[in-house]
C-alpha cells in the first residue's frame, strides 16, 4: 500500500457542474456573432477533454475551425486539429501537405474570412487547377505601356511608366503628378531609397503587369521593404502572399519570421507559424523557434502583428505539457498563456495549470498559490490542488481541512472525497474511498487503494476481485499492473504474464515498479517459469478466451503470437479489435496502423487503410478503399469492411440486400473460426432487421457451433421476435454463463423478463459496467411509470450517471422529466449541454424549441 501512487491532479478544467458550463456556452454560442463563435468553441473543448471525450473535444476543435474568420485562427485550429489527429494520418505527410480535407489544410488556412465549410469536405487544393483559380492568379499583360520617367539609381537607369509607378500609392503620385519637382522631370534621382537596381526594375515590371513570379525571394523581400517605405499597399499584398507561398520547412520558416515581423507582413508571419505549429512538439527543441514563442518579447512582436491569442498559447502549452510537464518551456508558454486570457473560464484554466506544473516540479509554496488564484477565479477542482500542494508541504492537517470544506461548501463529487482520503486514515479513509466510489465509478485510484489494503492483510483474492471491478469496465496499465503483483504473490505467473502482456499492448513502453522496471524486461524474466506454447497452442487458447468474451487473455495470447511472427499483419488487426472492444481507441490505432505497416500483400493493406478511414469517420473512402482491395482480390476482410461500412451509411432494404450480398461472399473466401462466426452474426443482425428470422436463426447457430459465444444474444432476440420470451431469456442466461465480461448480457437479458427480474438485472449490469446508460434510464422511465409523482426521484437517478458521463440520451431524458414538472430552466439548461455533445439530435432540439417557448 506505501508504494501505490497517489492520483495525480488533472490539469484540465474539472467542472463541479459541468452540465451547467455547457449550457452556458451552447446559450454564448446562440447569442453571438460569427467572429467571437470560434473561442467559445475552444472554451467547450477545454470542458470535453476535462470531462476525458476524445471525440467530442475534437468535434468541438473541428466546430471552432469551421467558424475560425482570421487567418490566425484558421491555421492555430487547423494544426491543432492535425495534432490530435497525428496517429490516424494514413501517411506521414510533409508538413505543408494537404490530406485532402477542407478543416486541416494548410493552404485553406491561409486564406482570410469566414468560410462554412464542412467537417469532411474535401479540399479545393486537392482538385485541378480551373479557370477561376487561373483567372485570379493571372497576370495583366493585354496592354503595352510606354516607359516615360527614368528612376536614377546609382549610375544606372531604370525606365518606367509615369501612370503606372503612380498608381502604386499615394505618396508615388503626389511626387509624380503633385507639386513636388519630380511631376515636371522626365529623370528621377532614387540612389538613397533603399532600392537596389534588379529592385527597381521588379517594381516597374510588377506596377505594368501585377506579377510577381519571375522575381526571386531576394527581391521579393526587398520589394516588401520598398512596399511598405511608399505606401504600396497592393505590392504589399502580392509580395506578403508570394512569400507566404515560399515556406516550406522549419528552417524556411525561421528566415522569413524576421522579415515579416519587421515589415508587418501578416501572412508571411502566419506561414511561418502555420509550419512551427505543424510540426509540433519537435519545433519547440529548435532554439530560435523557442525564443520567438516562449518569451514575452517574442509574444508582444507576435501580438503587434495580430498573430497572439489565447487559442495558440493554448495549443503550445498542452503540447508543452504533454511532452514535459516540468520543463522551462512548459512554464514559459503558460505564462504567455495567461497574458493571453480574458475571460474567466480562461483565467482559471491557465492558473490552474500553472498549479499543475509547479507541482509536478516540486515547487509547492508556488503551486499553492497559482491553485488559490485559479479557486479565486472560479475554478472549485483547483482547492483540490491547494490541499496537494499543503500536504506536499507537510501541512497534512491543513490540507485535509481544505478538503473537507470543499466538501461541505460544494455539490458533492467523487473526487472530492477521493482527496480528502489522502490525508486521513482507517475507517474514515475507506469511508472516503467507497463515498468517491459510489459518486464517481470510474475513479481508479479508491480500487486500487482498497485492493492494496487487502493486499497487505494477505487477503491476495478478495484483492483481485477488488481490481477485476473496475478492469471489468475501464482497463488501464496501472490497473494490470496491479493485478499482476497479485497474481505473482500467488505464484500465478500465467496470470502475472497475460496482465504484463495486456498492459504492453496498451503502452509498449511502460515502466512497472513505480517507473524502476522496464515491463518488457519483467516478462522475459516470468516466461522462464511457464510453459512454452506452440503457434498451435496460441491459436487453441485465442479459441478459448475469444469464445469466452475475455478480451484481456486474448489480448495477451495476440501479443506472446506476435512475439514469435512480430511481421504478421493480420494479428496486429485481432489486437486493434479487441483493443477497441476495451475501449482503448488510441492503442487500437497504434495497431492497425502497424497493420498496414506490415501487411504482405497491397490487398491486404488497402483493407487496413479502410479500417483506418472508418475508424476516423470517412465511412465513403472506406468503402472505396474495400472495392479497390476487391478488385485486386476478393477476400474475406475486404468483403467484411465493405459491408460493415455500407451497413453504418445507408439502412434502406436495397443496402441491406447488398449488405447481405458481401457477407455471403465474405463467407465463400478463406478465414478462420474467430471471424467468420463474426460475419454469420453480422448476417444474422440483417437479416432480423429484414424480418427473415428463420434465416437469421440458422446463421445465428452456425456461428454458435464456430464458439462465436456472443451469437446468443442475436439469437435470443430473434425468439423473443417469435414471441417466445421464455427461450429468448434462457438464451441470454446461456451467454452470461460463458462469457468473462457479461455486463451488456445482463443488460440485454433484462428486456425479455418481468419488471422485478429485469430491475435486478440491471442492477448487476451497472455494478459490472456503470458506464452503461441504459439501467439508468430504466430505472428513471419505471420509477415514473409506476407513479406520476415520482419525476424527482426519476431526475436523481440519471444524475447519478450524468455527475461522471456526459451521456446525450440521459441529458434529454432528464430535460424532458424537468419539462414535466414545469422546471424550466433546468430543461432547458440540459438540452443546452445535450445539443453541445450532439447539436443535430432531432428529439432534443424539439424539445429545446418547446420549452424555450413556453419559457
């Protein structure tokens, strides 16, 4: 128990009420104006990564993108949107590389104005030049102009057109056609302007015909200088934008910075930003890049050309922070980050931060008082960072006060009295943990702590039961860690071995022992003490655990298989399906990326980079991606892929025909056991969907005779479709029998029993699994169902879920009990946060609509 690791304090916005927060945003949104929409996005992104929703704090990233109106904005969303998305890029792209899609295109982002784009557009960049992009970039060469000034440079001369070199600007005309001597010479002396002769003769080629092409960067620039000396706004612009155009990489965009700096050259800046943002974290190591963006100095010339916000301090110091949180650097951009904030949520998010990172560098009296600062600005989850840093500072007694006034004062939070147990001891402690345990389930500090107490009295299984709780629902290494001390404490090595395995999936890299034992090095060591399987051994026992629904053995079965064939792409595919099964999404995607990395065949790899198209969201190019692998060779996968992606796009009965066409023929190729029984259970979901029952029974069987255990629950469905609840139900019993995590199966079982049976069922199911949100709203639908004047204690329920999932359904369901009581306010305050995590869901924005009227 002394080694277990203390929870780390979030650096994110960790909200008391976060459901009120993004009403109050989503109500900001609908109130202002097209050019403010931008930050109050970024402020709901700060609330979703608070909250740990990947997706949704990138949708909100993409929404802030989509209404960026400055280029400043365009290109700090634009990177940032590429950085998020750095693991899903089907290539490595250079850094001006467009992928093909609107919302991250470096050359879009360089364009100026408010431009409705949409999420998954493709990008104009990516289509062939036509006569509109000609037409704009073309040069005016139609009229011949006769050259009637000289421009003395010098001891040579530079002959030019009076009219022409006038039309460049204000001061060019006063002097030409003014009062000045200049308007009645036919020869001009310009020797001490600042011009060189190959200058000047570029001004008279561009003051005739607007081109700059044929000049190279040298003059550019000093047309640049020159344009800004004369007022030359339109050469301004042309030579701004043709060297914006010229930037490339890091080294590029290092030169150039000083120059558009020093001539206000707002798009030759924001190129070179654009290309130090896209190549992020690495540019922050370069030291001129690092100067420019981490001091004040360099914050204030950035800001004197428009290109300093809060925005691009905000994306610098999460990059900083995640690369090293007790670095310089971290601290530097965070301070430049709070000479950025205005607003309050700003304020306290920087502050806050800044708590964070002093922390984590040991300097408590410091962190102590950016975290009372952030609690001061209205950020309550920093108090649990004044109590840290006092005890940190030996103020225990101090520290378990401001805990427990935190308590008091505030909506109660699991994390909460999870800090308050740090500073207490015995009955209180665990009374702590299992009150942080009952608000908050997903908290995985009070499992491992009451699982290491149990540890420690010698009680080694009640301390696996302990950990298996949350390992049911939320696998995280340090978790598997866990157990796998456990398990060697028992001398269960296979047990100690299947964990380490599982965890070095999730992160290849991690360090066990409190960061002292590279897990790598402890497995070879524990492979000594067990038996050796053969390739015919691992695929029994991958048999075995897939047919008991026990992902984490499989997992660790894949992992000791690509042990011996680390080059089989087809295994590093099995490892991102179950890992996504387990919700680790980001490990999934290290996985199939490795999939394609190491596929052997070009059909093979076109099937990887659909899986990875559909995972990202681009269903259209996924199924493209299956018909090309197809047409190379028909294939098991490729027939899987396209089918499972036209079934997600389009549910009319032709679709489903086709659906059914590409499964029957996934079938007809080679594969195993393990996804062919896959393929017969997708068949079976169509074909109840078509109403061909009988059919989908018999392929529902076939699975089942392959060990595809979870075909029961499609076969239960399809007799309690036959109006046989009684067969439906002892299906479900047979799959909660076999299958390792059953928690959906206790959760589907409860539809096909009677009310009494069916509320402990789903009572079973949210102690396996309280992310499923399901059992919540049963309980609140029945709890009014079965008296009309039980609406509060229905709300109660479904907050309960909703204090630790920002969960759509639950927040809709809750408005509408509030509508039924008249409460509106807190309906509409609800279907404000529901529309920020779906905007387009058609129920809430009725309702929304509803209520707001009658308001």
């Amino acid at each position: 128990m002394a080694k277990l690791s203390e929870p780390p304090i979030s650096p994110h916005l960790k909200l008391v009420d976060y459901v009120e927060t993004l009403a109050s945003i989503f109500g900001e949104l609908e109130r202002a104006p097209e050019e403010a929409k931008a930050g109050l996005y970024l402020e709901q992104c700060f609330v979703f990564r608070g909250l740990g929703e990947t997706k949704l704090l990138r949708r909100s990233l993409r929404s802030a993108r989509q209404h960026a109106c400055r280029v400043h904005e365009k290109i700090v969303f634009s990177a940032w949107l590429r950085y998020e998305k750095r693991e899903e890029d089907l290539d490595d792209m250079s850094l001006m590389t467009c992928n093909g899609r609107a919302l991250e295109c470096p050359k879009a982002a360089l364009i100026d104005g408010y431009s409705p784009i949409t999420v998954f557009d493709p990008c104009p960049c990516r289509e062939p030049l036509d006569n509109r992009e000609m037409a704009s970039e073309e040069c005016s060469t139609s009229s011949v102009t006769r050259d009637d000034v000289v421009f003395c440079i010098d001891e040579e001369e530079v002959f030019c057109n009076r009219e022409n070199i006038a039309a460049l600007s204000s001061p060019f005309h006063a002097m030409l056609f003014g009062s000045f001597t200049e308007s009645q010479r036919t020869k001009i002396g310009f020797s001490h302007n600042g011009i060189s002769v190959q200058g000047m003769r570029a001004v008279d080629e561009f003051s005739k015909t607007g081109c700059l092409e044929p000049f190279p960067p040298e003059v550019v620039l000093e047309l640049l200088t020159f344009a800004n000396k004369f007022c030359c706004e339109k050469m301004k612009s042309a030579c701004d934008k043709c060297l914006a155009a010229l930037v490339r990489n890091v080294n590029d965009a290092v030169i150039f910075i000083e120059y558009g700096l020093e001539e206000n050259a707002e798009l030759l800046v924001a190129s070179c930003l654009q290309v130090f943002l896209r190549d992020i974290p690495r540019s922050l190591h370069h030291p001129q890049v690092a100067s420019l963006l981490c001091k004040s100095e360099g914050r204030k010339r950035l800001a004197m050309i428009g290109h300093s916000s809060f925005a691009l301090y905000s994306f610098l110091s999460q990059v900083a922070m995640e690369d090293d949180m007790k670095s310089d650097t971290a601290v530097q951009l965070l301070e430049r980050l709070r000479e950025c904030a205005t607003s309050h949520r700003q304020k306290a998010l920087v502050l806050h931060q800044l708590g964070c990172v002093m922390l984590e560098r040991q300097q408590y009296r410091e962190a102590q008082n950016w975290f009372e600062d952030a609690a001061e600005a209205g950020h309550v989850y920093s108090l649990a960072g004044v109590a840290r840093a006092k005890f940190k500072r030996g103020h225990t007694h101090s520290a378990y006060l401001e805990a427990n006034n935190l308590i008091s004062r505030y909506k109660r939070a699991g994390w909460m009295y999870q800090e308050r147990s740090l500073y207490c001891c015995g009955k209180e402690k665990m009374a702590d943990l299992n009150s942080a345990t009952e608000l908050d389930p997903t908290l995985s500090y009070p499992y491992r702590f009451r699982a290491a107490v149990l540890m420690d009295e010698n009680k080694i299984r009640p301390a696996i039961a302990e950990i298996n709780r949350i390992l049911g629902f939320k696998v995280s290494p340090d978790c598997l860690e866990l157990r796998a001390w456990f398990c060697l404490a028992l001398e269960d090595h296979d047990g100690a071995l299947r964990d380490i395995r599982a965890l070095l999936t999730l992160d290849p890299n991690f360090l066990m022992y409190s960061g002292r034992v590279p897990a790598d090095q402890l497995l070879r060591l524990l492979s000594q003490y067990v038996e050796q399987w053969t390739k015919a051994d691992c695929w029994m026992q991958l048999y075995d655990r897939w047919s008991c629904v026990d992902d984490i053995g499989s997992l660790a079965v894949v992992h000791q298989m690509l042990e011996n064939d680390p080059g089989k792409g087809l295994l590093r595919f099995r490892q991102s399906l179950l890992l996504l099964r387990l919700n680790c999404p980001k490990a999934a995607m290290r996985s199939l990326r490795l999939a394609r990395k190491h596929a052997s065949h070009e059909h093979e790899r076109l099937v990887y980079e659909g899986w990875i198209l559909y995972d990202t969201g681009h269903r259209e190019e996924a199924l493209k991606k299956a018909e090309e692998s197809i047409a190379i060779q028909r294939s098991f996968e490729a027939f899987f892929l396209k089918a499972y992606a036209l079934a997600d796009t389009s549910l009319d009965p032709a679709s489903s025909a086709n659906v059914i066409e590409l499964l029957e023929d996934a079938l007809k190729c080679p594969s195993d056991g393990l996804r062919k029984g896959q393929a017969l259970n997708n068949l079976g979901s169509v074909y109840v969907d078509c109403g061909k029952l009988d059919l989908a029974a018999d392929c529902y069987v076939s699975a089942l005779n392959i060990r595809h255990t979870r075909a029961h629950q499609g076969l239960a469905r399809v007799f309690y479709l036959k109006n046989d609840r009684k067969a439906a139900y002892e299906e479900m019993t047979k799959l909660i029998e076999k299958a390792r995590n059953n928690a959906s199966a206790y959760e589907k079982r409860s539809e096909y029993c009677e009310r009494d049976m069916a509320k402990a069922d789903l009572s079973m199911a949210t102690q396996l699994d309280p992310l499923r949100t399901y059992p919540y709203r049963y309980r609140a639908a029945d709890a009014v169902l079965m008296d009309d004047h039980r609406e509060n204690e229905a709300i109660a329920e479904l907050s309960k879920a909703i204090a630790f999932k920002p969960d759509l359904q639950l927040l809709h369901l809750r408005a509408a009990f509030h509508e039924s009581l008249g409460e509106m306010e807190a309906a509409i305050r609800d279907c404000r946060a529901a529309l920020s995590v779906d905007p387009n869901h058609a129920d809430t924005v009725e309702l929304y609509n509803r209520v707001s009227c009658r308001k």
